[in-house]
C-alpha cells in the first residue's frame, strides 16, 4: 500500500514555483504596470498548481531532480492561468468568481484581462526560451512544440471550442471525451511530459508509460470537476455551485448518473497506476496525486 504523504509534499511543491513564477513576473518590463498587476492576480489567486507539482512528480520517476522543471513547472502554470482568465470572461464561461475571488475580468476590466492572459502565454515561451537549467537546445524546442500543441487547436483551445458549441446539445459519451481529453487533458499530459524531459536519460518507454497515466488522470480531473459541479458547494469550490446546468453543459453526471461517472473516476485513478507499475517508489508522488485527483473537494 503507498503510505507517501502528500500534503507535505503539493506545499513543498507550490512553495517552489510561487518562487519562481515571482521571479518571472518580477523581471518584466514595467512598461503597463496594471497589466503586470493583472498578470500577477491571475497569476496568485490560490490555485492547487496540480500541473506543475505533475511537472516535479515526473521528473523524480524518471530520476531527475524537481530542481530541473522548475522553469518547466513555471510556464505550465503560466498557460493555466491564462487559460482560466479567458474562459472566466463574458464571451465566454462569464463567470465572476474564480478560486473565491473575483475573476480577473471584474477585479480589473475585460480588456485589461484579455490582455493579462495573452501576456502570460507569450511569457510561458519566453520561459521556456531563456530559463538557464541545463537542458539542450533540441530539448527546448521538443518542449515549446510540446506545450504549443497541447495548448493550441489540437488541444485547450480546440476542446474549449467544443466545449463551447456543444452548450445546449446533447452529447454522447464518446463526444464528451473528446472534448475533455483535449481541453482539459492535453495540459495535464503535456506537464508530465515535460517533467520527464528535463531528465536527459528520459527513455521512450518511461515516456509512453508516462503518456498512458496522464491520459487517465486527464479525464479523471474533469470527470471530478463535474461531480463537484453537482455535489459542491460555492464556498468550497470558489466558484459558483451548479454553473455547468446554468450553460447547459453536457457533464459526465448528466449523461451517466452521479454514482457512475464516480465510479468511472476511480476506474481512470486505477488505470493511471496501473501504468506506473514499472516504476520504483520514484512515483510515488504521481500515484498519489492519481487519488488526490478523484478525491478532492475542490
């Protein structure tokens, strides 16, 4: 049985890139201080940074050093972050609490928020460009490539695009997947992946392992979001209870039923261990992160 406590380690883990995301933020150019200090909002408003502590997570099963993806862990954030800002906006989500605060859209303005997630995107490659860890220029590339594809058409933006024109339809399972594995999975696979390419001794079939776990916790994040949707409470969530039937959304409860798509949680959780069975106790972090995923409250 894995006895890994993790508390103290997601508090190490967040510890480590507040950190460095203060570091980033603090070198930018003072040129639009309320943009900077839209960037920042966006950027420390209490998130649980589950994707960079993947980012270190996967870069210790391999056997790397958590030190090597901290630029790493950084830009991931950097992309999440602005990606909530733009979904939080009344074009789209038009949601006004974010985390129990304020979205970034009524703290500041649309405009200004609009801007304060393009400028952390650029700034996510801007990272991953000039971070001075020892990582080869065929690897950085391989990386911005890595986070292009899972942040573009192929990934968060195409799957919020679905995301968007199926509010009000009914969809089947099979089509509820495909738009989960790409707006919210394709993130989470491309921060376990570049965990494990900062390790240079990275093999491809760490890697392919590595793919197969977080495919599974992928779904199994938005599989729980949607169980908490129903199930939550607005205090508890920081954002508003019940918002996915007030847009219509198709949700894994609406289309299984509360219990199942429960059930279906926990059978992803199993599928993603059963995909580190070939590691030691190097990732044990990511196998506790498997049930803190599907047992989380928020």
């Amino acid at each position: 049985m894995n006895t890994f406590a993790l508390e103290p380690y997601l508090a190490r883990c967040q510890e480590r890139v507040n950190r460095r995301l203060d570091y980033w933020l603090t070198q930018q150019h003072p040129l639009a201080p309320r943009l900077l200090d839209a960037m920042r909002y966006a950027t420390f408003n209490g998130g649980k940074r589950v994707r960079p502590v993947l980012a270190y997570a996967a870069a210790e099963a391999v056997g790397g050093q958590a030190s090597q993806a901290e630029d790493v862990a950084s830009a991931l954030e950097m992309v999440h972050s602005y990606s909530l800002v733009h979904d939080d906006l009344p074009a789209m989500d038009n949601d006004d609490l974010r985390r129990g605060k304020p979205t970034c859209h009524i703290a500041f303005d649309e405009a200004t928020a609009i801007l304060a997630g393009d400028a952390l995107q650029c700034l996510a490659f801007e990272v991953l460009t000039s971070s001075p860890s020892a990582i080869d220029d065929a690897t950085r590339l391989r990386m911005i490539r890595t986070l292009s594809v899972a942040s573009g058409t192929q990934g968060m933006a195409g799957g919020q695009a679905l995301d968007l024109e199926a509010e009000g339809k009914s969809l089947t399972l099979e089509q509820l997947e495909n738009i989960h594995l790409h707006k919210t999975g394709a993130l989470i696979q491309a921060s376990v992946k570049l965990g494990a390419m900062t390790f240079a001794d990275t093999n491809p079939q760490q890697l392919k392992a590595l793919d197969c776990y977080a495919g599974a916790i992928g779904l199994a994040f938005q599989v729980q979001d949607d169980i908490l949707d129903v199930i939550g409470e607005t205090e508890q969530l920081g954002k508003q209870k019940g918002s996915d039937e007030a847009l219509a959304k198709a949700t894994y409860p609406a289309i299984l039923g509360l219990q199942p798509a429960r059930d279906l949680a926990q059978e992803l959780c199993a599928q993603a261990n059963l995909a580190l069975e070939s590691f030691d106790h190097r990732a044990d972090p990511l196998r506790a992160l498997a049930h803190y995923i599907v047992s989380r409250s928020h």
